[in-house]
C-alpha cells in the first residue's frame, strides 16, 4: 500500500515579510531593544532615589554577650531613607531621559540599517532573477546561432572563423550566466542570514516592492534617527556633565527613619545603664549634606565635562558625514538616472530591430533581388538580434537596480525611511 507524502513547496516570500523577518533577527536590533531597556531602567533609577527604601535586618545573637559591646543588642531593625532634596539629581533624571530618548533613536536607527540591507539585497535578487531569464533565452539563442554557423560552414558559405565567432559569443554569454548564478547565491545566502529563512525558501515576489519615491535633498526633512540619537546622546552626557559639577557646590537633604527592637537575651546589657535598656526603639530625621572640599567629586567633574565635549564632537562629525553622504547620493542619482533612461532607450531600440528582422524576414525588406539590393535577413540575423535584445535587457535591469538603491540610501540619509516601511506594510 502506497502512502502520499505531502511535500513542501516552496512559495515566494513579499519584501515586508523579509524585511519584518530581518528586523527580528538581527543582532544589531536585538541589542539596540536591550540598549532601551538598560536606559529605561537607569531612568527609573534616577527617579526612585526620592521614593523612601525600607531596608529589614536581624542580629539574633549565637552566644551569650560578655562586657560592653558599645551598641545595644537588637532582635532585628528596620530602616526607611529617601533622598528629600538633591539639584544634582535633577540633571542625573534629564540626562537618564536624554538616554533613553538615545537608546530609542539608535533602535529606529538599527532598525532603519536592517531594513535598508534587506530590501537592497532582496530588490537585487528580484533583478538578478529577472535577468537570468534573460540569460537563459541568450544562451538558447546562442546555441542556435552556433548550430547555424556550424551548417553554413559544412556548406561552404560562411569563413570557419564566423562559426568560431558565435562560440565565442556563446562562450561569453555562459560566463555571464555563471557570474549572475554566483550572484544569485550570494544574495540568497545574504538574504537567510538576515531573515532566518532557509536558502531555499527565498523566492522574491516582484509585486510586493512598492515604487520608490524620489526625494529631493532640498525638500524640508525630518531629522534621521542617527543624528538625532547623537545629538540625545550628547545632551545626556551634557546634564550628567552639570549633575557632576553641581556636585561640589549644593548641599543635600536626606531623610531617614529607624526602629529597633532590642533584646536582653544572652546578655548583661542592662548591667551598664541606670535604667533597663527599653524593647522599641525609634529615630528618625533629616541630614544635610553639606559639600567642603572634595578632590574626587572635582576630578569626576572634569571627566565628565571630557565626555560631554566628546559627545558634542561626535554629534557634529555625524552630521557633517551625513551632509557629505547625501550630497554625494544626489549626483549619483542623477548620473544613474540617466543611465537607467539610455539603458531603457538602447532596449526600446533593440526590440524594434528585432521586429524589424523578424518582419524582413517574414515578408520580405522590399529591396527586390536584384544587384545592389539589401539581402534579406538570415535566421543567424534573427539568433543575433534576439540576443542583443536580451543583452539589452539585462543592462536595463541593472541599471534600474542600481537607481533603486540609490534612493534607498538618499531615503535613508534624508530620514525618510520611515515613509519606505510604512509603504511597505501597505502594499
């Protein structure tokens, strides 16, 4: 008895999907989330101190207590304390929530890489296979045109070098094959470390890749998440900078609160008081911290004033990079534009002297037979225009992938990407 066995079968995956898929597993993002929660957490921090702790400890004793032991026993005590007034601790909260604001703009940041990577790689797989497809019918048609050679030359009416041509022109258009199969693989594998997906579950679905919108860099623009997140990172290390420095010069009021319950077990403590030592105890009040001279807090002070003006200096070289960076997106987009549009143009021609082939040989070019006349179009004719064609075709397609990432990168540099993922859960 034979049993059917359902068989996976592979199914073309959307760009959202892959780019979704790619946010999820990337490392760089998962840090990022982590980075989020460490500053959140630091935040909350900040602001807890004034919240009252309550601490509980006990001092059961283990042997009977011998002399004067310079503090009463106690059973166990508790312990409440809370920071009442602090100016340095204002500016340690704005900078923890500087922080965070930081981690959260290095997260969209991370997010916005992953999302650039995988949808350049997965818009070059999608390319690449459109252009092996063409590559495949180039290598039919060259086969073609060196089985035509091969008679012409057997009869006598063509040079055997013409034949060795077309091998050549065979052999050149394998190669090309090889070289976009290789780049197939590579993109393939790209494409599974980024997402989790296995190799052979990457299948790109033309349909899901929304047009890319052309942004100019003169158009007003949010600002992109990196330079914000350096900017916020540079302010923290600012306040904490101030924090640091008031140190020195603010006091500091704390409140405190304590009870004990003290224990006449296994001691003589009563021995050295003029009244029994009593059970409950209770203090409480406020310190006043008032700073003097403090060499270290002074020396805390400068390093963070270092790291502030590191920080400032960073956030300014991010935005020069990404001033240079946009400027030079801008001109390659225009150069690859126009290389896309005589991409289009050269294959726009190539399908109409195919036509015109294809017609001459069907019905004849109307030069007549006589001498002088244009000769009528062969089938090796037919075999060359279809493959200048196809050629034609590839280079388009390049071209027009090279555009596209370009604009990826100018979206992202201009902080527009954003607009690039919600047109993508969109479509």
């Amino acid at each position: 008895m034979m049993t059917a066995v359902a068989v996976p079968v592979a199914a073309q995956v959307s760009l959202a999907t892959v780019v979704d898929m790619a946010e999820r597993n990337s490392t760089a993002v998962r840090i990022a989330a982590a980075d989020v929660r460490k500053a959140r957490a630091a935040l909350s921090e900040s602001k807890d101190v004034f919240f009252p702790s309550l601490q509980f400890g006990t001092g059961i004793p283990a042997f009977p207590e011998e002399g004067f032991t310079g503090s009463p026993p106690t059973l166990w005590s508790t312990t409440v304390q809370s920071l009442v007034f602090s100016v340095p601790q204002n500016h340690y909260i704005q900078a923890a929530r500087a922080g965070l604001q930081a981690a959260s703009a290095n997260l969209k940041d991370a997010r916005e890489q992953v999302a650039l990577d995988a949808s350049s790689a997965y818009i070059e797989l999608d390319a690449v296979n459109r252009e092996m497809d063409a590559a495949q019918k180039q290598q039919e048609f060259a086969a073609r045109l060196v089985t035509i050679e091969e008679e012409r030359a057997e009869a006598g009416v063509d040079p055997l070098s013409n034949l060795l041509q077309a091998k050549l022109t065979a052999a050149n258009i394998k190669l090309n094959r090889l070289h976009l199969e290789t780049r197939r693989d590579v993109l393939i594998e790209q494409i599974s470390a980024l997402t989790g997906l296995a190799a052979n579950a990457v299948i790109p679905q033309h349909d899901s890749i929304p047009a890319i919108p052309q942004i100019r860099a003169d158009e007003p623009k949010p600002t992109p998440a990196g330079i914000e997140a350096a900017r916020l990172e540079m302010q923290a290390k600012l306040s904490l900078a101030k924090g640091d420095q008031d140190v020195n010069y603010f006091p500091q009021l704390n409140f405190f609160a304590q009870y004990n319950r003290n224990t006449t077990l296994l001691n003589d403590v009563n021995s050295f008081f003029a009244r029994p030592l009593p059970a409950n105890n209770l203090s409480s009040g406020f310190s006043i911290q008032v700073p003097l001279f403090d060499m270290g807090h002074r020396a805390k002070a400068r390093e963070s004033a270092a790291d502030a003006l590191r920080a400032k200096v960073e956030a300014e070289q991010a935005e020069r990079q990404n001033d240079i960076q946009i400027a030079q997106l801008t001109g390659t987009i225009r150069e690859l534009d126009t290389m896309a549009e005589i991409a289009s143009l050269k294959q726009q021609i190539a399908q109409e002297q195919l036509k015109t082939v294809l017609t001459e040989m069907e019905v004849g070019n109307g030069s007549g037979s006589g001498p002088g006349s244009t000769p009528q179009p062969s089938p090796k004719a037919e075999q060359l225009a279809r493959i200048d064609e196809s050629q034609k075709l590839e280079e388009s397609l390049d071209s027009s992938f090279d555009l596209a990432k370009a604009r990826l990168s100018l979206l992202r540099a201009l902080g527009h990407m954003g607009d690039w993922l919600n047109e993508l859960n969109v479509k």
